[in-house]
C-alpha cells in the first residue's frame, strides 16, 4: 500500500520516526524536577536504589527508568536526600530529571515531588508505546512514643 491510497488505514504496526532532543524531552517532561542533564552514562548508584520501575522497547534498547535514592552528601552528612530519578535512554543518549526533597521535609513536599515524577514517568513510557498504571502505597504510621514516665521524689 502506498500513502496515495487513501482507500485503507496505515498498517498499526507501521514504524514513526520522529526526531526528539535532550532539550524537547527535558522541557517536556521534566520542567517540573530540581535538576536535569545530559550524559552517555546512567548516574543512578545501584547500591542506593530503595524502588525501581523500567520499561523497555524489545526492539530498539530505549528505556525509560524512574528510580527512587537515598543519600546523603558529602559537605554535610547529617542531611538525607530521598531522590526520584527519570532516566531515558534513547539511542546512547541518556537525558535524566531529579526531583529531590530532605527526608526531613514534610510529606506534602514528598506528595509533590513523587506525583511530579511519577506524571513523567507515565508521559515518558508512551514514547515507548507501554502504559503505566498507578497502585496503591499504605505507609505505616509509627507508634508514638511512651509517654514519660513519671516518678515522685
């Protein structure tokens, strides 16, 4: 069938080509993250991952990857920072988006920083022709502690 047969619909299976930039792809979807870059190789340190979600195309090697890290830096130890990474790998080039927040922050700016990069890992897997479906999280609460005891002298 050629494109001046209007007669019938194009083949589903029929491969697009489109032509995608770090910068479209940074803009489009992470305009939202604490930082972004470019590089030919992935940042995530495997030994601090806590959660991990990728999807893959079979047929070309892309990937799309959001993984959850905890770290800490450096200059300052006593700092934790839970970290939600969108990684893309297209071709050899890797484009990747942080969104950051202290463990200390509070859990509205965790809400944020999770439902942000989670909309862009959703957006980012359609590039690759996979859906994402969304599942449910209990966090446990902690005990409060006991309260003091009381002692009379």
């Amino acid at each position: 069938m050629t494109p001046d047969d209007k007669t019938q619909e194009p083949d589903w299976d029929s491969p697009l080509q489109l032509t995608l930039t770090p910068n479209m792809l940074i803009n489009a979807l992470m305009g939202t993250a604490s930082a972004v870059h470019t590089g030919w190789q992935s940042c995530i340190e495997e030994n601090l991952v806590a959660s991990n979600l990728i999807a893959v195309d079979e047929r070309t090697g892309d990937y799309v990857r959001l993984a959850e890290m905890e770290f800490v830096e450096d200059e300052d130890p006593d700092v934790v920072w839970h970290d939600w990474t969108l990684e893309m790998r297209f071709g050899r080039v890797l484009t990747t988006g942080h969104w950051q927040v202290q463990t200390s922050s509070p859990l509205s700016q965790w809400d944020w920083s999770a439902r942000e990069s989670g909309q862009a890992f959703e957006k980012a897997c359609a590039m690759i022709g996979r859906r994402v479906r969304r599942g449910l999280v209990v966090d446990e609460t902690q005990a409060p502690p006991p309260p003091p005891q009381s002692t009379r002298h």
